[in-house]
C-alpha cells in the first residue's frame, strides 16, 4: 500500500468571519498536491493548519505517521516550507542562508542550494532585501529544496516568478517526486502549471472543500459546449451548469455524461481548469460535492 505522508481529517478553522472545513485529504509519497480555490477561500490557512502555524479548532493533521503537535515538530524537519511570510533577514547574502540553513538543518546539502541559486541567475553577492520579490522567492524556494525534506510545502510559488524560473520550477518538483519518496503541496493561482504537474487536486471556495482527487477525474468529469446563438435550446440551457454567451454564441459547462447525445451542429471541448473555476456556479459546486 502507498504510505502517506499527510494525512487531514475533517480539519475545521473558525474564525469570527470565516469557517475553513472540514477539510479530510491525504498526500502519498511520491505525489504532488496542488491546492486550487478563489482569493480568500482558505488555502493560505490551510497550509499554516499544516504546519502548526495556527491551532485548528478541530480535525486531526498527521505528518508521517505523527498526530500531535509536539511529534509532528519533530517531522518539521523533514518538511521544506517556502510561504509568503516565509524570508531571511534583510542584510543576508546567499552565503549567509547557507551556513544558517546548515546550522538547523540535518541534512542541509550546500551543494545543491547554489546549484538551484545559479540555475534560477540569483546575485550571490547582494542583500537578500536588495532582491527583487521574484528572486527573493527563487531564494526562498531554493532553500526549499535543498534538505531532502520529505514533503514540501509552497504558497504560491509561482507567484512572482518570470515563465521562464516557472517552468524551471515546475520541472524540479516533478524531479523532486520522482523517487516515491518525496512530496509536495503548493497552492496556486496559475492553473496551467498545476494541470500540468499535480496528481491530485484539493479545490476550496468560500472555505468549502469542493473536490479532492486525482486532477484527471476532475477534468473529465465536465465539457464545454460551444455554438453559435441560434443553437441555445433550452433544453439544453437546462443541461448546463455554467453559461457564458457572447454576441456570436454561447459557451455552456456540462457534465461530460450530459453531453454525449447532443444535436449536430455544437462543438464540444474539454474543460481547463481555469473555466472550471470560472463557470463554477452554485450549481455545480452542489453538483461536485
Ligand atoms: N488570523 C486570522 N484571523 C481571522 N481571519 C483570518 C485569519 N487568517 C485568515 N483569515 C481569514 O481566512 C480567510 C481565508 O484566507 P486565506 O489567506 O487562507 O485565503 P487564500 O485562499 O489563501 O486566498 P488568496 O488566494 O487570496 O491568497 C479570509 O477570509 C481571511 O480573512
């Protein structure tokens, strides 16, 4: 069996204004999580629920094997964080976050820091608060990756990233993951990037878990219909679960069983994750759960 390295149960945050949960998901070695939802849906809470920066009000989080928070520190060190909050004193250069990183962490690799330094063009020499906020990321997500932790943990890595450092990054977390053992969790807005590298999918609205699963299951469970004006039937309107129309035609989100006897003359797509969480009306959220 495919052992965990995370596990969630009903995890829950309240909030005076808002509630996260109950979120229940796992992450296997060997896999990439991405984490997917509108501004403020909770996914940043999440990821600090995760990593003890904040006490859920109910729930369990189990890091590699370990439940309570005292273990699970423990585990910390086996855990690679790259978050917004995350960064290094202002005066530091890249010398100095190596000999500190080497100082607090076991199995620190030097080597491999100025490896991913020099591969994503960061200054050595210049103050970390010098930095423009991409390369201060770059940094920070070099620092990341540089101990073997077992699960990486990123809040939108690619953020302030250029497309060229993006795809370089995308390409190291496949890597990373490779070998079974290792795992990663990112949230992200770029949904491109997490179709492209994320096994599975934790999708939060409003605090709500939408969907967990594999990232396939959810692409192929919608399609997008497509035609011009004239063929907007309402009986097909009722099929649909999200309607755009323009001046010329329509554009209406399916469940792709929904689809498969359709009139002549409509054109059908798949869905990409950015339209899913464009067409996401209440419907379909009802409709995923
Ligand atoms: N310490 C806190 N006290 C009260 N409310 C909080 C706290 N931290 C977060 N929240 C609330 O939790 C909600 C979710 O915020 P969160 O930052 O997790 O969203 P997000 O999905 O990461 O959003 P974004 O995509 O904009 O980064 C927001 O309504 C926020 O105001």
């Amino acid at each position: 069996m495919m052992a965990d390295l995370l596990t969630v149960k009903d995890l829950t945050k309240q909030y005076q204004e808002f509630t996260l949960g109950p979120l229940s998901f796992n992450v296997p070695a060997g896999y990439i999580l991405g984490m997917i939802g509108p501004n403020g849906a909770g996914k940043t809470t999440t990821l600090r629920l995760l990593l003890d920066m904040a006490a859920p009000t109910a729930g369990t989080v189990t890091l590699n094997g370990d439940t309570t928070p005292a273990a699970r520190a423990l585990a910390r060190a086996e855990v690679g964080v790259a978050l917004d909050t995350t960064g290094f004193p202002e005066s530091w250069r890249v010398a100095d976050v190596d000999s500190a990183m080497a100082l607090f962490l076991p199995n620190w690799d030097a080597a491999r820091f100025h490896e991913l330094i020099d591969l994503f063009g960061v200054a050595k020499k210049t103050a970390y608060k010098k930095l423009s906020r991409g390369t201060q990321a770059k940094v920070n997500l070099a620092a990341a990756l540089s101990h073997d932790a077992k699960l990486v943990i990123l809040d939108e890595p690619a953020a302030g990233l250029d497309p060229i450092a993006r795809d370089q990054l995308m390409t190291l977390l496949q890597a990373y993951i490779e070998d079974g053992q290792h795992s990663v969790i990112l949230s992200s807005h770029i949904t491109g990037d997490l179709a492209r590298i994320a096994d599975y999918l934790l999708y939060i609205v409003g605090g709500h878990q939408l969907f967990f699963g594999e990232t396939a299951t959810l692409l192929d469970r919608y399609v997008l219909v497509k035609g011009g004006r004239g063929k907007l039937t309402p009986e097909l309107k009722k099929l649909g679960l999200g309607l755009r129309e323009t001046a010329v035609g329509f554009s209406l989100m399916m469940r792709a069983e929904a689809a498969r006897n359709l009139p002549a003359g409509l054109t059908i797509e798949p869905v990409d994750l950015d339209a899913l969480m464009i067409y996401y009306g209440k419907e379909v959220q009802a409709d995923a759960q």
